[in-house]
C-alpha cells in the first residue's frame, strides 16, 4: 500500500493496519523535518509530488521488496505540501514473522523511495533564502535523512 | 516532422520556466529531444542522468520515442524522504 | 531509557519521547506474539522477566549502541506476564539525524536484548501443552522473532 | 569451609525446583561450584555455556567468586523478544 497525500502521517493508526496474527516482527521508519542542512538552519520544508506516478513507482518498490523477503505486510505513505520542523514526512512499515525481513524490507523500501519517487523538496532557511534539495547532495546525504 | 507535445514542468524546472505545462509544436523523436528542445526555457545544466522522464504517466529513459499528441513530464532530480 | 514493565507497551507515546528538532530519522522495532512457533499453534506467551538486572542489562545494552552510532535518542521498553497473540511484547526506539545511524542502533538494539536480558517465555499451546522457550532455538529462530 | 548462599531460581529452574530461592549452606568457591551444586535439585543438563549466573544482581562469569552471605540468582536460557 502506498499512499502520497497532504494530511498528517499518523504512525500509529498506520501500524494498526498493518496487524496479522502470523506477525511476530514489525519494523518502521519515519522521516522527519530536521532544523539543519549542511550547516544552514532549516525553518521548514516544501515538498512537491507528482501523486500519480509516486504512488505507482511506490507500488512497484513495495512489490519488489515483497519478492525478496518474506513480508505479511508493508506500506508507505509519504507527505507532500508545507511541512514544519519535526513533522513526519514519510513512514514505512512492515510486518513479518521473522525480524530479519522486515528490517530488511523496510530499509530497502526507504532507499528506493528516496531515490525513485518524483517527490521534491525546498528547504525554506532562517537567512531568508530557499532552495531546492537536489539530487547529489540527496545521493549522498539523504533529506529528511 | 512536427509533433504536438505536452510538456509539464515540476519543481525546479516548473518555477524556472515559470509554468506548469505548455503546448509545443517541435520536431522530436525521443524523450530527449523534447529535454534538449527545453532546456534553455527551463534554464538547467543539470545532466540528464539526475532527471528523470515519464511519456503519458508511464518513467521511461530517455531514448524512448515520442509520438504526436504525447504528454512529456520533466523531473529535475527528485528528493524524497 | 530502558523500561521493564507488566503494562501494554503504548509505541505512539513512547515514539514521542523521542521526539528531536536535530533528528532527521526514526527507527523503531517491535515484536509481537505470534500464533505460531516451529509448527505448533501458540495461543498465548508467559514472560517472566528478573526486572533489576533486565533493566540495567538494557541500559549497558542501549550505551553501546549510543557509543557506536550518532544516535539523539533511543529507547527500549519490554514487557513480561501474560500476553495474547498481537500484543507487543518489546519495543525499541532510535531517532537520529541520519537514517543508517538510527536503523543500525535500532537492529542492534533488539539483537542484543534477545540474547541478554534476564527474561523467559513460556509458550501455551493450543494442544494443552506448554514449554519455555530456549536459548538453542532462540539463538536460531528468534522468540516474537 | 562452608558458606551460607541464598540461591534463586527463575524460569525452567525454578520450576523444577519447586521454589523461588532457598538458603544453602555449601562448600562453594565460585558461581560454578554452587550450580553444580544444585545441577541435581534443578534437574537440568543444560549446558552452563547456555546458563547465565549473577551474583549479589551483578551478572558475572562461571569463575566469579562466592562469599559467605552472598546470593546467586540462576539464570537458564533467556528467550527474550
């Protein structure tokens, strides 16, 4: 499941959904608005989707991580719009009998996003200025990180 | 021979060509002429290997073919998470 | 913070304790009963837990992990009596500026409180039976896995 | 020379022992010598390689040594998680 939307992330009704009595593991990532960018303050971010194509790129890498470990579930939502310091900007979680998989899912589903969804970002700076966070500082630093 | 192509801007390259989309008349046979045909509208030195393209919602490279009527989405390098 | 507790492990509450303006990344684990265990139909888990030493086998456990990733908070609660099947019986907790950081801490984390911490489980199955867990299985199989 | 251990027991041990804790006087240098001690009582023949042993709440090694009044929890395999 893969959502893209500009309502809040709520974790933990997220996790709920993700529930199955053959679960015995259940990992998660969150990423959140930080208040710094390589030595810039950061006062919030702006991030931009293109829903049709994150939702059907998401759906694909949910489906890849699902064919290389044995996962009961896993989901994504991942937040677009004006986002302030400490807002959740992307979730992914996942459920599974053994631990080892849905660690495993859950990294790779992350990796994947960061890099393969049309989502982008604009850090808005406490100097005034704003910038769009572009794809070689992405590689190697990451965003929300 | 020309082909009536959509072209819609996002991020970066929607605020440097100053609109979401627009109608172009041009000569292009893949998705990267319809790139090089823009890239001074959206004014980028950015390599095409940190963009990314879709033709009618669909990501494809940059070699595929373009025909008359197609909608062409131009991703500067994304950055999600 | 290590917590060793009879109470329902509450993630939306304890996630929030780890809340951080500098934090960029959440990881989180939790184990969770599962209804089944090497073919046999589980229908409840009894932990026993010696709580002093748990907990500050937990603490030693959570130092480490701080020692050897950047890590801006991690956390780890367990609980121990009786649990039914979906209940969670632990949970760890990582934020951190950076993604790999939080997920390595978090992994770490949960790997070692399987294997050190003063805490038993007895399964009751849905033939009559009941049996602890040990340690030769969970080596290999992992216990909510 | 004898000492006077207080010996708990937890989990499978305690079990099998019927009890929570009982009150030895033994010939005992260290950790070890008071599991082997009651390696009968437990029943267990569970490796000690698989069994912990704190003496006095600090978790220690087989070797560590026993005082006279000192308590010495046993520990059989964890299962934690």
């Amino acid at each position: 499941m893969m959502r893209v939307t500009r309502q809040a992330i709520r974790p933990d009704l997220l996790r709920a959904e993700l529930f199955d009595p053959a679960a015995g593991a259940y990992a998660a990532f969150e990423g959140w608005v930080r208040n710094e960018n390589e030595g810039h303050e950061v006062l919030r971010l702006e991030y931009e989707a293109y829903e049709p194509l994150a939702v059907k790129e998401g759906e694909k890498i949910i489906a890849e991580a699902r064919a290389r470990w044995p996962v009961r579930h896993a989901a994504c939502v991942h937040r677009h719009g004006l986002l302030e310091i400490g807002e959740c900007a992307v979730w992914v979680g996942v459920s599974a009998a053994h631990r080892d998989a849905a660690f495993h899912a859950c990294r790779y589903i992350i990796d994947q996003v960061k890099i393969r969804l049309p989502i982008w970002k604009k850090e808005h700076y406490a100097d005034g200025n704003s910038g769009w966070v572009s794809c070689e500082r992405c590689a190697a630093h990451g965003g929300t990180r | 021979m020309s082909k009536q192509i959509t072209v819609r801007y996002f991020a970066a390259f929607r605020e440097r060509a100053g609109t979401d989309a627009e109608n172009l008349r041009i000569e292009a046979d893949t998705a990267r002429d319809v790139f090089e045909r823009v890239r001074d509208r959206i004014g980028t030195a950015e390599p095409l290997a940190h963009c990314k393209v879709a033709v009618n919602d669909e990501l494809v490279g940059w070699d595929a073919r373009v025909e008359d009527g197609d909608t062409v989405l131009l991703f500067p390098p994304v950055a999600g998470g």
